[in-house]
C-alpha cells in the first residue's frame, strides 16, 4: 500500500497495458534521463576508486557468533602475540641441530617473536643457576631452626596487642611520605587493621575472628613453603630428563625435528597475518599451521571469485549479442549490472565491510540475478519508439521494479 501511494498507482484498478507509473518522482525521471545517466556515471566512479580499499578477511572464525563462549575465547587467544599466539607456524628440520640453527635465524626476521625446538626447553646457564638456588635453599633452611611449637602459641589478648602493635607501627613510619606503591600498600593494611581490631573490641568472643584471619593469611602459607623448598633443589636438566609427551611432540622418530615458530604481533588483522606468514615462507617455503591454510584458503578463494565473475559476464555477453546481434544493446543490459557491482563494493569500503569466505559470492550472483531485469526492459524498449516516458509507461517498468524489490 505504501508503494502504491508513492507511485501513485491504484492497487483496485485492473492490470492493462496503458497502466502507467503516476507518480511525481518517476514522472520526471522519465522526462530526465541524461540526469539518470550523469547520477549513474558519478556512483560508478566513485564507487570504483573505493574498490581498491576493500580486503579480504581469512578469519574464519569471524563467521561465527561473536556473542558465543567458544568464539570469545578464541577471541581472546587471539588477541595475544608470541608463545600465546593459537595462530605459530611449524617447520621441520632434517635433525635437532640444524633445527637450532634455522630457529636462531627464524628468530632474528621482525614479525617473529620467538622460535621453539626441543633444545628450547634445556635450560642454558645451568651452573651458575643452581648456584644460585643453592644459595636460597641454605637461606630457607637456617641450622637450628626448630617449627614453632604449642607453648609458642598466644593469647587473644597478646595476639590483638600484636595487631595493634603493628597497626601503630605503620602509622609512625615514614613509608607514607615516600609516595609510590609501597606507601598505597602500607595505608590500605593500616585502615585494614584498624577496621578489624574496631570489630574484635566489639565482640564478646574475638577467637573465632582471629582464628579466621590466620586461616586467610598463613594457612597456605606451609604448602608455599615446600613447594619453593622443592624449587631451589633442581638439579641439571638434559634432553633426555625431558617429557615424553613433549619429546614425542618436538621430535620424531626418525630424528626430525619441529620448529614452532611464534609472532611478534597478534593476527587479529590479516595484513600482521599475511606478513607473518610470508616471512616465515620466505625462508621457510615448507612451513605450514592454521596461518598457512587460511590464506591458502582465502587466495584459492578469491581466484575462484575472479574465475566465476570473469566467466559470468562473458557467457552474459556472449549470450546477448547472439539473442540481439548488438553491442549497444548488450552495454545497455551490462552497464546495471556494472553499477550495482561498484556499488556495492564501494559501500563495503565506506562501511569496513570485508570480503570473506561467505560473502564472495555476491557479486557474481548481482550478474546471474540482476541481469533479467535490464533484458526485459531492452527489449520491451526495441518495440517502442525510443523515449523514455514511453518505457516507464509499460507494464514492464512495473513489473521489473517489484521483482527487482522482492528478490532484494
């Protein structure tokens, strides 16, 4: 009903031939077509210098639902370069030596973070490392030192007066005219204090609140303890102390050996990603990963693309100037089609829209689909006397613009 009011078309009235387009809007664009001509030049144009700012993304993960877990915490490892980076890159070496080497100058290119063999997870510098973790066992463990026994244990009171003790302390000290996080930290625990011991004076029994905070405070303290004991006790770590489940992962049977090789950036943009890559493949042309496959993917793709649009306009070409034996004719039927394509890549520039492995076939289908519309009107046109009021009066102008409406 809205259509009809604005074409000014009367929905009850019979369909026959002299039904026409009343409308204010379409009158004149009947009576205007060089207008139509100069409007379509200037969006072509346009929409043609916009055309080299469109990319194509190889994420394929940004055709899912961004609003699901699994995307968001892809998302998230995305978001992250080097060692975190879900997107490295593996290369095989004949063995592990040569594997050290190649990593060593997989390493030194700009888009490389880090690149990991086997001999990786070797500490290096081991001597002096346990010299000093010697050093910190002999500190933890002092000769003499006995565990604190029962008859060590205070009272409420002494512990409240220890608390106080402590809370007075940081109040005289002069840690907070010093400023930094040291001062921030030393004034959070004296209101802290403060606001605890306020509470244990008002309550009849303050055990169970002090039980409490030592429960908070050191419970975990014992088991920090021996784990840190266990720390400094190492001892040399060789190839063969490592995993096996690891080993099996670096290193294969017949002595090849993995490089994993890490980025500098994060690969949420495909320009990091496609730099990346193709470093790494530059030295490496065997290298391959996730990053590998989806530009693989993303080139195999936009030839396909190229293929499918070359070949849906010559076979359109081909088959109008066999139905019309006409170049003119068959241009006028191209150049919407033409239109709408610029069109909508220009729009897609403009608004950051991507080109993915979803919607690339669009633009050949603008041709499959829209080229009946500009056949139709061709050749209603060849049967009247060329104007453009006379087109716009026949049914054809109607029809063409609802079946063009309901296909969008």
């Amino acid at each position: 009903a809205l259509l009809s009011g604005w074409l000014a078309i009367d929905p009850t009235r019979e369909l026959q031939d002299e039904v026409v387009f009343r409308g204010g809007v379409l009158k004149h664009i009947g009576r205007h077509p060089q207008w139509v001509r100069r409007a379509a030049l200037a969006v072509f144009v346009a929409s043609a210098v916009m055309v080299p700012r469109v990319r194509f993304d190889p994420n394929a993960v940004d055709l899912r639902d961004p609003s699901t877990p699994s995307v968001q915490a892809f998302n998230d490892l995305l978001s992250q370069a080097g060692v975190a980076s879900p997107w490295f890159l593996n290369v095989v070496s004949p063995d592990l030596e040569t594997a050290v080497v190649r990593a060593r100058e997989l390493a030194e290119l700009d888009v490389v973070e880090s690149a990991v063999t086997l001999a990786s997870y070797v500490p290096t510098d081991q001597e002096e490392k346990l010299e000093i973790l010697a050093d910190v066992a002999f500190l933890m463990d002092p000769t003499g030192a006995t565990p604190p026994s029962e008859a060590d244990e205070r009272s409420v009171e002494e512990q409240i007066a220890a608390l106080a003790a402590l809370r007075d302390f940081l109040a005289e000290s002069d840690i907070d005219d010093s400023g930094g996080v040291m001062a921030r930290s030393v004034a959070h625990l004296r209101a802290q204090l403060s606001v605890f011991l306020e509470r244990v004076e008002s309550e009849p029994d303050p055990t169970e609140a002090l039980e409490t905070l030592e429960q908070v405070l050191l419970a975990s303290l014992p088991d920090q303890i021996a784990r840190l004991r266990k720390a400094v006790s190492a001892t040399p770590v060789g190839l063969d102390d490592l995993p096996e489940k690891l080993v099996t992962r670096m290193l294969a049977a017949d002595g090849q050996a993995r490089i994993q090789v890490f980025p500098r950036a994060t690969l949420r943009d495909d320009a990091d990603l496609r730099a990346f890559t193709r470093a790494v493949q530059d030295m490496e042309p065997q290298a391959t990963g996730i990053a590998v496959n989806l530009l693989a993917f993303g080139e195999a793709c936009q030839e396909a693309f190229r293929q499918a649009l070359g070949s849906a306009v010559v076979v359109i070409a081909l088959l109008l100037l066999l139905l019309w034996r006409s170049w003119r004719d068959t241009a006028l039927v191209l150049a919407p089609l033409f239109l709408a394509a610029a069109g909508t890549v220009g729009i897609m520039a403009v608004t950051g829209i991507a080109f993915n492995f979803a919607n690339l076939v669009v633009i050949p289908l603008l041709f499959g689909i829209g080229v009946d519309s500009g056949i139709h009107l061709v050749h209603r046109s060849k049967s009247l006397e060329w104007g453009g009021e006379e087109l716009m009066g026949t049914t054809t102008a109607r029809a063409v613009l609802y079946s063009a409406l309901t296909t969008t």
